[in-house]
C-alpha cells in the first residue's frame, strides 16, 4: 500500500512540473510573436516616413504645396495661396468662380516688380510649350486700359516670351534676349494686361503696348517649377490662372478650364 502511495505522489510531482514547463514555454512563444509584431509595424512606420519625405521633396523651398499639371493643363483658383498685405479677397460679383476673385488694394508698383509677390509651385508632368492665360477685371473706374496689368515671371522655365500669330517675339527685359516689349518690362518679368472697356471677368493675358503679344512658357523636362506674380496697377483683380499644352487650342482649354489642377500639400 505504501508503495502504491508513493507511485502515485511521484507521478503527480512529475506532471505538475510537466505542465509548468509547458506553460513557461508558451508564455515565451507568445512574448517572442509579440516582440516581432511590435518591429514589424515599426518597419511600416518607417517605410511611410520614408515615402512621404520623398513626396515632400518636389516642393520648393519654405513653401509647403504644388500643383499637378494633369493631361498638358494646369487649372487654379488664383484665391487657393496665402497672400501678403495689400491683397484683398473680394466676392462682389457675379461670373466668377471658388471663393471669390483676388484684387490689389495696395500701392501701384508700375516699374518695380516685387510687391506683393506670391508664388506658384507647379509640377510639370508633360514638358513642352505651354500658353498662358488668366481670368481677370479691372474693379475702378470706366477705362479699359487703367487698373488692367500684373506682374507675372517663371524664373526657372527654360523659355518664357510673348508671341503673335504672325510669329513676332518678345523677351523680358534683363533676360538677355531681344527684342524686348513696348513698355514696363524689368528683372524677367512681363506686364501682362487685359484689354477693352467692359469690365466683365474674360480670359485674356498680353504682353507690350499697343503690340499684343500672346504669353508662352516652355519646360524642356518634367519637374517642378515656379510662377511668380506681383502687384502692378492697384484694382486689377483676378480671379483664375489657366496654362494649357501649346497642341490644345485657347478655346478648348478654357471649356476644359473647371477640371482644377490637384493641389499636393507637402510634409
């Protein structure tokens, strides 16, 4: 009978070891399945940090944003920027589109470009030849030719001229390339006026008086490039910002003007 106790006893012994040792193991199994869960999310959030920088570095410079040139067309709402004192988002008429249309309510700066710059980050997918053209009115006065021009450079394009259909070139002055226009040009950049006496919003952007030159960008290569614009006459207001693919004619660019270029806002 004692022998039978002491059987039994012993064999109890031997499986309650068993069974924590069993359990000490799945315990570390568990820890260790943890472990690598835990570094393979870090590996995710890693490679995210990674992707994002990389997205990050098309934008220039202190300047958080681009826009996405799509199909040989870029569209933009000239109100989606941050703008410096002296422009004033207005909303006081009919015929225009986003929020409203932006207007020069500072000081005439007619032969100095520089005030009130605000720039436009583009990332150009299709290089080639691009025409020019805004949406744009002038809010004072009665007289078609006063209040009417802007600054406007792209200090990076590979070309940036106006041309007539006669196939007449002009260059910026101080670009080194002739010949220059009639009237204010300095430092790369073009005056760009509308023209007429009705001061409805129409799409219209010429360089040199009394000589209208159409306005023409070319980027040899993909890539991200600027648009500046300043302020010239006082109550020249503007509302949008249209570029389009030499090869698509004015008239179907501008039907196809609603689909606005995607804005990328960078890390």
């Amino acid at each position: 009978m004692r022998t039978l106790i002491r059987t039994i006893l012993i064999f109890s012994i031997a499986f309650q070891s068993c069974s924590i040792d069993e359990e000490t193991v799945n315990q570390i199994s568990q820890e260790n399945s943890e472990e690598s869960s835990d570094d393979s999310a870090e590996e995710v959030e890693t490679g995210s940090d990674e992707e994002s920088s990389e997205d990050g570095s098309n934008c220039p410079e202190n300047i958080g944003f681009l826009f996405e040139e799509a199909n040989g067309l870029v569209s933009i709402e000239f109100e989606d920027n941050e703008f410096p004192d002296g422009w004033v988002l207005k909303n006081d008429v009919s015929g225009v589109s986003g929020t409203g249309y932006m207007q020069w309510e500072g000081n005439p700066s007619l032969g100095n470009p520089g005030t009130g710059m605000i720039t436009f980050p583009i990332r150009i997918s299709n290089a080639g030849t691009y025409r020019f053209t805004w949406s744009s009115s002038y809010r004072k006065g009665d007289n078609g030719t006063e209040h009417n021009d802007t600054w406007l450079r792209f200090p990076d394009a590979d070309d940036f001229y106006g041309k007539k259909n006669d196939g007449s070139i002009v260059y910026p002055n101080d670009s080194g390339k002739q010949p220059n226009p009639n009237g204010s040009s300095k430092d790369g950049w073009f005056k760009i006026y509308r023209s007429g006496d009705n001061n409805e919003f129409k799409w219209q952007a010429r360089t040199s008086d009394n000589d209208a030159h159409d306005i023409y960008i070319t980027f040899e290569n993909e890539g991200t490039y600027l648009m500046e614009v300043s302020a010239r006459s006082d109550f020249h207001a503007i509302d949008r910002i249209l570029m389009h693919k030499d090869e698509i004619s004015n008239n179907d660019a501008i039907e196809q003007a609603e689909n606005f270029s995607a804005k990328t806002v960078c890390d």
